[in-house]
C-alpha cells in the first residue's frame, strides 16, 4: 500500500498512539483544570440549587445535541484512512462532503428540537417560566455545533496537537468568564452566558481548524468536478456503520447525561447537582477514555488492514495500562474523596463523596474498555459492540431508577460500576475469537 507524504504510516504505530495521546491529554489536562476551577467556583457561588439549575440547562442542551448527532468523524476515519493511504484524494473529498452536509442538518435540527422542547421538559425538571426562557435561549448555543466533520479531518491527518489546543479554548472562556461573574456578584443569567460564549467560541474555533486543515491537505474542487452531488450510497457499508456508531453513542450519552436529567427529575435540582459534580471529577479517567478510542481507532484500522502483528499490542496493552493508572485513582478517590470536595467546593458538597468514588471505578472500566471498542470497531465487529452497550444501558438505567429511589446517589454509582464492568470482558472475548 503507498504511503502519501505526510501520512503517519512510517512511525510505530504504539508509539504514535502514546504520542497523539500525549497531545490530547496535555490539551484535556489544562482543560480540565479550568473546567474544574470554574465548577468548584460555580457551586460555592450559586448555592446547590443554582448550580444544580445550571448544570440542568447546560445538559439539556448536550442531550439534545449528543442525540441528533451522527458521529460522522468515525465514518471518516473508517473509511477515509484507507482512501488517504492509497492517495485517493477525490473519494475523500466525495467523503468529507458527505459528512458536512450531515453537520448542517443535524446542527439545525437538534437548535430546533431543544427550543420546542424547552417549555415541556424545564417545567419537569423544576424551572419556572423566566428561568425556562432562558433555557430556551441557551439552547441557541447548538447552531454553532455543526463541526463533527473537522473533528475527523483533524484526526485523519494526525492532528491532534491542534485538536489538543482546540481542547482549552471554550475551558479558558468559561473560566475566567466565571471569575469575573464571581466578583462582579453577578446574577444567574450571567452565568448561563458566560456557559454560552464559551461554547460557541470553542465550536467555532474547532470549526476553523477543521477547514483550514481540509484546504492544505485536500483542497478547493478541481475545476470540472462536482461533490454536491455525492451520496453515502457511494461508500459500501458507511450507511450501516454511522448507524450502529450513532446509537453506540448515544447509548454512551444516555448513562452519562441522560442520568443527570432523570436524577434532577427523581431527586431535585440539588441532588442532580451533586451527581454532575461527582461525574466532572471522575472524567479526570472518563476522558482518558474517549482519548484513547481517538487515538487508537486510526492505527488500530491501518494495522488491521496490513494484517500487522500491533494490532493485539496495541489493544490489550493500552486495555491493561488504562486500568492500572485508573486503580490508583480510585483509591485515592476512596480516602480523599471527602477532603477534596469540601476544600474545593464546600461542605455542602460532601455528600457527593461516596458516589465520586464509585463513578471513578466505573471510569476505569470505560478506560480499560477504551481501546477494546476501537479494536473491535476495526475488526468489522461494530454491530456486537453496539448490541453490547445496549445491553449495558439497560442494565443501568434500570439499576439506576431502582438503587436511586432506595439508596438516593450513591445507588447511581453503583448502577454505573455494574453496567460498566460487562464490556470489557465481553470485548476480549470479541478481540481473542476474531485474531485467534
């Protein structure tokens, strides 16, 4: 197979993976902090009811999207690597096209069903009417989310030290924009702005990247040629394969985000509140999930598809070292846990606690399971993973409604470690019978 100039194909593939995983985690790193300071500052500020009020809105408005959206950067990714590697820019130009007028559709779509469905579900999650106006309008934010196409033309290229910068922009606005808010005194709305600018900022910033890397690698369209008119019919299996990976997603997204509306619903702004707390501490592993699925899928899809013997090496060794860093932090969770919440955030927020403990062991199944699900998705095994994650779904939402209503939010965490224990084992299991 040629390798164009510029293709990442001549490095080790486990070594670029780390490398490219380096440049994502040093971007959600700093991320992270800022994220973490403008939260902690957010719940000392607004009280748990307010920051519950604000953490409702600003999921609400993440469901609504993370459902309408199609994932199309890993149809990119799935299809666009082996393209890229023979040096077929003009089935990936047909490609990309196809996936940014899927970004147009779905981005207006989801702005239209949040600012339908505000006024039905902010009443059910305890707003009253000025504050659903303002869901409404933060629900606007969605018209600048139309770029899932530049996340995978990023990641095709190997540029994840931009993805990496990418990472910190919307952080850092929310950030300083909550310090200022902070010491202005300022109302709540002025909090749900400043959540609102970061977003589109960010989105937008990633939007520009995205394209501007698409004109240096691909391209305008040669004169004469047309991709208006191309169709995903055009690509054997990309139909079946973004619907499999949209409803993997959005399997993820309803244990992640959909439990956070159904405790606010079951529990209280407050008590949804808490959760969300807890669950923004435990993606200091969450994310180094999704990281290593990032990283790992484009070389994961190459070394499948040369028959190369890294294949194996790269899924179980990044499986085995992910639960090890993710042991420790549990264990820190588990002694620390009350300290750190009532030193950064108050002692009213001690009660997250023990639920904080058991979301980062669910997180270290999700990050030992991280690898596994690419290695599967490149083995031609989507459908199984799908069925498996549903599978998972089921289990937790049902642990969920019933653990929750017995033993308030400690009961989610454990819904969250039972249900995230199953696909790792499961996947080895997928992995092993395929390369046996």
């Amino acid at each position: 197979m040629s390798n164009p100039e510029g293709s990442p194909g001549v490095q080790s593939p486990v070594r670029r993976i780390f490398g490219n995983f380096g440049f994502l985690l040093r971007g959600r790193g700093i991320a992270a902090v800022m994220l973490l300071g403008a939260t902690a500052l957010m719940a000392r500020t607004l009280g748990p009811v307010g920051f519950g009020l604000a953490v409702l809105m600003q999921t609400y408005v993440q469901l609504v999207r993370g459902l309408l959206n199609v994932k199309q950067f890993q149809g990119i990714i799935r299809y666009g690597v082996p393209a890229y590697d023979a040096g077929d820019i003009h089935t990936l130009r047909r490609l990309i096209g196809i996936c940014r007028r899927m970004d147009r559709y779905t981005s207006i779509a989801a702005t239209l069903v949040a600012l339908l469905m505000a006024p039905l579900i902010g009443p059910a999650m305890g707003m009253n009417q000025d504050q659903v106006i303002l869901l409404a309008a933060y629900s606007l934010v969605l018209l600048a989310s139309g770029n899932i196409t530049d996340i995978g033309v990023l990641r095709l290229f190997d540029q994840f030290n931009v993805l990496a910068r990418t990472e910190i922009i919307s952080p850092a606005i929310r950030f300083f924009g909550v310090v200022i808010a902070w010491w202005l005194e300022s109302p709540f709305p002025v909090f749900i702005a400043i959540l609102a600018l970061a977003s589109v900022t960010g989105n937008l910033y990633l939007s520009w990247c995205g394209r501007r890397e698409y004109r240096q690698r691909i391209g305008p369209v040669p004169e004469g040629k047309n991709i208006a008119d191309a169709r995903i019919a055009e690509f054997s299996g990309l139909r079946h394969f973004l619907w499999i990976t949209y409803w993997q997603s959005n399997l993820d997204l309803i244990q992640k985000r959909g439990s956070i509306i159904l405790a606010g619903y079951l529990l209280g702004a407050s008590e949804a509140g808490l959760l969300r707390l807890a669950r923004q501490f435990s993606t200091l592993l969450a994310k180094p999930a999704v990281l290593i699925r990032q990283v790992a899928f484009p070389d994961l899809t190459r070394s499948w598809n040369q028959g190369s013997d890294d294949f194996k090496l790269i899924a179980y060794h990044t499986a085995l070292l992910g639960g090890g860093v993710g042991l420790v932090f549990v264990l820190a969770g588990y002694f620390f846990g009350d300290e750190l919440l009532r030193m950064l955030v108050g002692e009213e927020f001690v009660a997250a606690a023990p639920v904080l403990t058991l979301l980062l062991l669910a997180a270290t199944f999700e990050l030992t399971a991280s690898s596994l699900r690419s290695a599967s998705y490149a083995i031609g095994h989507a459908i199984k993973v799908l069925h498996l994650s549903l599978l998972s779904a089921v289990i937790y939402m049902s642990l969920f409604i019933v653990l929750t209503s017995k033993m308030g939010l400690t009961g989610a965490g454990v819904a969250a470690c039972v249900s995230a224990a199953l696909p790792p084992l499961v996947m080895v299991i997928i992995i092993h019978q395929s390369t046996r």
